[in-house]
C-alpha cells in the first residue's frame, strides 16, 4: 500500500473538512491520475474552476510520477486584487 500525504488549501480544505489528506493506494500514481481520484471521490472538488496540484513546491505536469514522500499541495483557484 502506498500514501501520499496532501496538503489542502482555501476551498479545497473546506470541501474535504480537513488541511491534510492521506490518500491511500496499492499502486504507484502520476499527477493527473491523483487528482481525478480525488476529484471522483470529492466530487465538490470538480466543480471548481481550476485545481492545481503542486508537487515539492511546484506546479505538476499530469504525467509527472509521485513518490510517496513527495510534498503534495491542492492548490484551488485564488482571489484578491
């Protein structure tokens, strides 16, 4: 079993009720494939405008391969001016 742990920000962290996620698997994911997983499993997650995930402090190309000890971040849309 692999985790990959996640950190979640403003909408994010609201939708799922917590900052922090650990997300289990049995199989090694990419970016793009964590991220429809959530997005399948918090479904409030898609209807967002957008949704980054970022990995070690940057933004991920879907086809990127996590590692488990890798820093994840779901990054939701911001606003300010």
């Amino acid at each position: 079993m692999i985790t990959y742990q996640i950190r979640l920000f403003g909408i994010a962290r609201e939708i799922v009720g917590q900052s922090w996620l650990a997300w289990e698997t049995e199989k090694p994911l990419r970016a793009g494939e964590l991220q429809a997983a959530l997005q399948a499993h918090y479904p409030d997650l898609g209807r967002l405008a957008s949704l980054l995930l970022a990995v070690n402090a940057e933004y991920a190309q879907g086809d990127e391969w996590l590692q488990p000890e890798d820093e994840l971040a779901l990054i939701p849309p911001v606003s300010g001016g």
